[in-house]
C-alpha cells in the first residue's frame, strides 16, 4: 500500500485538544496549506436561501464534481481568507491558521476524499487526517488508556464489596 501521508501521526497541528467534549460552538484550529486551502475552496459553493419549490436553502451552482458541497457564507469567508494567505508570492510554503467549528470540520470530513492529491500533496488525506484527529483523537487515546489499563490490571484480585474496602480502610487506621 502507498504512503499517503506527509504529516506524521503524531504531529497533527492542533491548538485545542477536546473538542468533543465542549461546546459545538467552540472553535478548532487547523493549518492549511496551499492546496489544502484551493481544495476546500474550489469544492465549496455558497449555499444560498431561495423559496423553490418547498426547497429554501439551494447552493449557487448546481453540485458538482467541482462543487462538491453548498457551505454558509462564514465558511466560505474563512476559506476565501486561506486562499488569499496562501498564495500570495510573499507566503510561498507558509500555511494558514484558521479556525472551524463542528459544523464546518463536519462538512470538511464529507469532501475530503483520501485519495485526492494536488501535485504530490496527498491534500484528501492530510485534511481528513487533521480533522479526524480533531473530532476522534481524544476519544482514540482514552480508548488506548483504558486497554493498557486494563492489560495492567488483568490479573489483580481485589474485591471491593463495601464491607472489604470498609475492613480495609479500619485496618490502615489501626495501622
């Protein structure tokens, strides 16, 4: 199987840690680079309000191969921003900071394909990468917790009916 990634497993930029766990509301930050920023903006379009046929909120352009998903306008802002950071002569292989909430790291998921690459930058992947590791990686870690925890304690015998750990505990007193 190929190597698809360019950013090591343990090195996913991240500023917060437990999104999850916080409010939906709350903001996580991911660095983008060049392609990553021209990707999301050329899979985006504006969703816009329309009454049609009972169907209020449409995007501009009909969905397509190029306009994967119809985003609000605060995501296209945000990414409209990378864009212009990034390719700037000036910014040459610098990457921009920017901020998502749930919703928008939710919809960056659904067009992130693993296999989409621009130039040699596995683009798909690092950005289902960076936001997997946002929404899942905290929950992944108390999971690999809780198997070395209980790998550690397979073979320890305690009982802890309240009368043995009441008798224990009088016994350290008398101690």
């Amino acid at each position: 199987m190929p190597e698809f990634s360019s950013i090591p497993f343990d090195e996913v930029p991240l500023s917060h840690e437990d999104m999850r766990g916080g409010n939906p509301e709350e903001e996580e930050f991911i660095f983008l680079t060049r392609n990553e920023a021209l990707f999301l903006d050329d899979s985006f379009t504006l969703m816009i309000e329309q009454e049609i046929e009972d169907q209020r909120i449409r995007p501009m352009r009909p969905i397509q191969m190029t306009a994967a998903l119809a985003v609000p306008m605060e995501l296209m802002e945000k990414v409209g921003k990378a864009v212009v950071y990034t390719t700037h002569p000036n910014n040459i292989d610098k990457e921009y900071e920017i901020a998502f909430d749930l919703s928008e790291l939710l919809m960056i998921r659904e067009i992130a394909s693993s296999y989409i690459k621009i130039g040699e930058e596995p683009v798909g992947y690092n950005l289902k990468r960076k936001v997997c590791a946002i929404l899942y990686g905290e929950e992944l870690a108390q999971e690999e917790t809780n198997k070395i925890a209980a790998h550690l304690l397979k073979d320890v015998d305690i009982d802890l009916s309240p009368a043995k750990v009441e008798q224990g505990s009088d016994t350290k007193l008398n101690s």
